[in-house]
C-alpha cells in the first residue's frame, strides 16, 4: 500500500511538474500574439531607434483605435436598444462616420509608418503595402 501511494503522489507531482513547464512555455513572451508589429520590424528592416518610434506609433494608433471603437460600440448599443422603433438612419449614419474614422486612424497609421522609413527602406515598405490589408485583417496574424 505504502509503495502504491508513493508511486500515485510522484506519477501527481510529474504531471503538476509538466504541466507546469507546458503552461510556462505557451504563455512565454515571444510565443504571445503580438499582432503583426515584429513581421513590419522584420520586413522594414528597422534599426532600434525606428523600433522605438514605431512602438510610440503603435500605443497611439491603439489608443486612438480604442476610443472610435467606444464610440461604434456606444452607437450600436443605441441603435440595438429598442428593437420595437422604427429602424434609425441618423444612428445609422453615425455608424458609418465612426467606421470611416477608424479607416482613417488605420490609413495614417500606415503613412505615419512609411514616415518612418529610410530611403532604402521604402522599397521594401511598397512591398509591404500590398499585405497590409492581409496583416490587419482579423484571423490573420502574422505568418509564422
């Protein structure tokens, strides 16, 4: 009985131990989703200091994102709250001026992201305008 319960609490202590490490190396940071931010780095060929910037860019373009999705979000609550009324065109327009604003924030991200490349970087940022609309698009992360 005693060598049983030894085996079960190691065969325990194993599994807890693997399961450990396993959730430790799918949580580790560079195995994180951090959207299509390094394939850019990666494809610009971009030195410290355009990384730096681009970091700045990317906690704006974000701040700037999350707010219009607040104001969509809010519109839609208003739109969705009474079922029973007649369908609104007004919210309906205010919809669409929030979803044209937030192509506009996405647009200049991507200009304010050209400004920040070198002149030989250029050619590869013209390269890397015909997958943006692939990067960004939701399901497709970077390619791996």
């Amino acid at each position: 009985m005693k060598k049983s319960v030894v085996r079960n609490g190691f065969i325990v202590v194993l599994l807890l131990s693997n399961a450990l490490f396993i959730y430790k190396w799918w949580m580790a940071p560079e195995r994180r989703h951090r959207g299509p931010r390094n394939e850019i780095i990666e494809k610009l060929h971009f030195d410290e200091g355009q990384v730096l910037k681009y970091d700045a860019l990317i906690r704006g373009h974000r701040k700037a994102i999350e707010g219009a999705e607040h104001q969509l979000q809010n519109q839609k609550q208003h739109l969705y709250s009474n079922l029973e009324a007649p369908f609104s065109d007004s919210i309906l327009n205010e919809i669409l001026k929030v979803e044209a604003k937030i192509e506009h924030i996405h647009f200049n991200h991507f200009k304010d992201i050209e400004k920040l490349c070198r002149p030989d970087q250029k050619k590869q940022f013209k390269e890397l305008n015909r997958e943006i609309a692939h990067l960004f698009s939701p399901g497709n992360g970077p390619k791996r």
